[in-house]
C-alpha cells in the first residue's frame, strides 16, 4: 500500500475516535438546564401630594391657630411676574417680608406628604385632627380652595400629622414645610439685617461702629481713611473719639469687626410687654451700631448674652416702645459669640500709651526711678541696612556709658509703652509728691513731663504734663528700670516684657 494512503487513513481513524469520545461523554454528563435568572428592579418611593397645583394659580392663603388667632394673605399677581400681597392684621412697624409669602406660596400649591399614615381613619383624635393645631386654607384663581388641617406632633420631632378636605387620608408633613406653614404673623416680619461682608471687604466697607456698653459707656470707632483725622498721630486705620480720643490698634479692631460684620439673628421668639423686659435680660441693655461705607446701619439693642440665651431687638423698635409709641418689643435670638464684647474693656482697643513721640525728634530722656537718676543723651547716624537701604540708626550716653541702637530703641519703646490701666476714678486719693518722673527734652526745646504719684504698693496715678487722668501699674516703671540697668551692664534688653 503507498505510503500516503496509509497516512490518510491514520488520521481519519484519529478523527472518528475523537468524535466517538465527546459522544460518550455528553451521554455520560448531560448539561444542566440553564434557569434564566431575573435582574431585580428597585421599587419606586410612591409620592403623595395633598395639593397639586401651580404657584401661579394662588390668590389667597389664610390661616387659623389654636388660640384663635388668624393670618389672611390676599395675593395680587402683576403682568411683570411680581406679587402684591395685602396682610389681615398688618404690621404698621416693620412689614413683612413678601419673599416669605412667596416661598409659602410655591411651597402650599405643591405640597408632598413624607408619608401615608391611614386611609378612611376612624379615629381622628388620635392624630389631634379632631382639635387641630391650625388650619390653613388656600385659594386659587379659579374660585377653588383646599384646607389643610394640621393635628399633633409625630413622635419624629418636627413631622406633624395633616389631611385636607379632599381626601380623607392622613399624611405626615415634616422639616422645611412644617417650619413654614406653622410660623405665626410676627415671624413673617422684615427684621432688619446689615450687608454681608467677607474678607478685606469688611475693613474697607465698615467705616463705624458704636459699642455701649451696660453702664451706658460708648466706644465709638471710626475708619480713617485717608489717616487724616485729628489725634491720629500713629498713622493707625481706626481712631477712637468715644469714650476719649485715640489712636486704635489695628489688629484688635479688624478682629472685633469680624464678629460685628457677621451677626444676623436666628430666629424670631415673641413679641413682649414692658413686665417682660428683664425675663429677656432688656432691663439693663447694652448697645450696637455699625453702619457701612453706602450709609447703611444696623442698630441692636442687647439683653441677655449668656448661657447660650442671646437675645436682641431693633433698636429703633426699642426707642418707640420705651417712649410709648409702641405696645411691644419683638425679641430676635442670635448666636451668643455674637456678643462677647460686652464684656470688653474699651482700653483693649486703643493703643494704650500716654504719649506718642518720634524718637528722631528727641534730644535726650531724663529718668528719675526708685531714688535712681539715669540721662539717655540720643545720638544718630546714617547707615545701610544689608540690602541696601539709607537708614538713621539712633543710639545713646546713659549716664555716659555708650549704648548701641538696639538696645537705645527698646528703652525708648518702653519708655512710651505705658499701659493705662484705666481712668482716674473721681475721687481717687493719691500722694501729691513723686519720686518717679521721666521727661523727655525735645530737639525743638519744648519737654514732655510724666511724674508718678503713689496710690498704693502697685499703682501709681499717671500725670501727663500737669494733668492726671489715668493710672498705671508700678511694674511699668520697674520694666524701664530693669531695661536701663541691662543696657549700663552690657546687656541686651529684652523686645518681651509683660506690662
């Protein structure tokens, strides 16, 4: 037989018995029926609508509370898609906010239930249905109208039980519509607010503010502009001129300002009566103004500030009502870090120095401290900082001994750095002599005098060129003492010291 004959009959062989073996095993191990296996589809979160209806179409709203009392809103559309709303009772004083009549509105003519709760109930007074809380009744263009009935609380705080005369079905409503429709006349005011400010906006846009205080001390502060004001004489952005005049640190009022340009009250609470006033801490208030580079003001008046109960009102509310032009004050409630600089000590913001002079208008400094004298003759020259700026350096003889510009600069800083603790109080006795004094002689031959007088082991009254007004503290003198004393030894004088 030829060789390639022989060949295709081998592998015809090999093809029929790979063919015999996969019948075999597919006799052996049939396939298992395949179960087509279904994909899940999420069920749909059924909505329920107790009233169904365009914004557009409501002409009326009226609500009725428990106690009687009743809110009638009459809504008039105009061809340029505006509102005129007419109110039973109206509010002579403040008016109401038509942008929360139209939130109401868009909010009443489609209103979604958060759940279903029973169809056909037959008991309503479980569901405090059969005595509601409140009605509220909507009319629309058409002559139509839906009543809503709002029962009991549910016991998820602030979802209440509702049905309307509709259907008899009741429904649960909760969060911002509860908030909305259960609001009372008073909480629809237009209470008034200030601009929003952020960032550098509010030192460029805050141009004043009036602090006054419980006793009835006004701190009043004033943007300077153009730092033209007079007895500004640091060159500083804020000047006090109440209760005394002077120049501010910068840096604390900028951080006053921005609590004061943030303040906006949370919530309404009630409107009271003249017995009320102290239940409100209204009895002995403090004050705020604050008014803005366009001219516009916001002006509180401040009760109680503590213990998380922050309350407020309009001040010009407050001057009507207590000149008995009005029978009530309307109490807002604020966050209370809005008010924590009711207890500031006004000297907080100023810079605290009796006097503030140029050292390069300086001839010398003479100091007589605790039976010690020391004289800092100044002397200057011209140098060139590192990076190549023309510069005076001052430095200084005290009691002769050469001292370098370092150390002359912080005894002078020290020298002006007094803290005023506060005013004299009247009446305040003090030793009419002094052994502590420092004057300072002028290059223009005029002196600046400040003598001590000893109220007792820690204080001394300040007398500033003849007149005593303020009082300090005795290690005042001591922190200049200690800085001569360093200096003499070589020593450098610290740039920290407490005051």
């Amino acid at each position: 037989m030829p060789k390639n004959i022989k060949r295709i009959l081998i592998a015809a062989g090999a093809v029929v018995v790979l063919v015999l073996a996969i019948i075999v095993v597919r006799l052996a191990f049939p396939k298992q029926e395949e179960i087509p296996v279904e994909t899940p589809v999420p069920t749909e979160t059924p909505v329920y609508y107790i009233s169904r209806r365009s914004s557009s179409e409501v002409s009326g709203l009226h609500f009725l509370y428990e106690d009687g009392e009743h809110f009638d809103i009459l809504i008039e559309a105009n061809e340029n898609g505006t509102y005129n709303y007419t109110c039973d009772p109206e509010d002579d004083f403040f008016g109401y906010n038509a942008g929360s009549f139209r939130s109401m509105m868009f909010s009443l003519a489609t209103l979604m239930a958060t759940s279903k709760i029973e169809d056909e109930p037959t008991d309503l007074q479980q569901y405090g249905l059969d005595e509601p809380r409140m009605t509220v009744t909507i009319d629309f263009t058409d002559g139509t109208g839906t009543t809503l009935i709002i029962g009991n609380e549910t016991p998820i705080q602030g979802y209440y039980y509702i049905m309307s005369d509709k259907e008899n079905t009741v429904y649960t409503i909760g969060g911002y519509i509860t908030s909305l429709i259960m609001r009372r006349p008073f909480e629809y005011r237009q209470i008034d607010t200030f601009p929003s400010y952020s960032g550098d906006e509010v030192y460029t846009n805050i141009v004043r503010f009036i602090l006054t205080q419980r006793d009835g001390t006004p701190v009043e502060v004033l943007l300077d502009r153009d730092l033209s004001m007079e007895g500004n004489i640091t060159s500083s952005a804020y000047m006090m001129v109440q209760p005394f005049v002077s120049p501010c640190t910068t840096d604390t009022v900028e951080a006053l300002l921005d609590i004061l340009a943030t303040i906006t009250f949370d919530s309404i609470i009630a409107d009271i009566g003249a017995s009320e006033l102290a239940a409100y801490g209204l009895d002995k208030p403090a004050r705020m103004y604050i008014e803005d580079l366009a001219g516009n003001s916001l002006e509180l008046v401040i009760g109680t500030a503590n213990s998380n109960l922050c309350y407020a009102v309009i001040a010009r509310q407050y001057d009507a009502f207590m000149a008995g032009e009005l029978n009530y004050l309307t109490v807002l409630q604020f966050t209370e870090t809005d008010f924590n600089w009711i207890a500031m000590n006004y000297m907080n913001l100023q810079i605290r120095t009796p006097w503030i002079i140029n050292i390069h208008d300086v001839e010398s400094v003479s100091y007589c401290l605790n039976g010690e004298s020391y004289e800092m003759v100044l002397y200057e020259y011209d140098d060139v900082t590192g990076s190549g700026v023309d510069v005076i350096r001052v430095c200084s003889y005290i009691n002769g001994h050469d001292v370098g510009n370092t150390n002359t600069k912080r005894i002078f800083s020290r020298t002006l750095n007094f803290r005023q603790v506060a005013y004299l109080p009247e009446g305040t006795s003090y030793d009419k002599d002094y052994s502590n004094s420092i004057v300072i002689h002028m290059k223009d031959g005029t002196e600046q005098t400040m003598n001590f007088h000893s109220i007792n082991a820690r204080q001394y009254a300040c007398e500033l060129n003849g007149v005593a007004e303020f009082y300090i503290y005795a290690s005042n003198l001591n922190n200049i003492q200690s800085a001569l004393d360093r200096a003499l030894d070589d020593r450098e004088v610290s740039l920290v010291y407490t005051r």
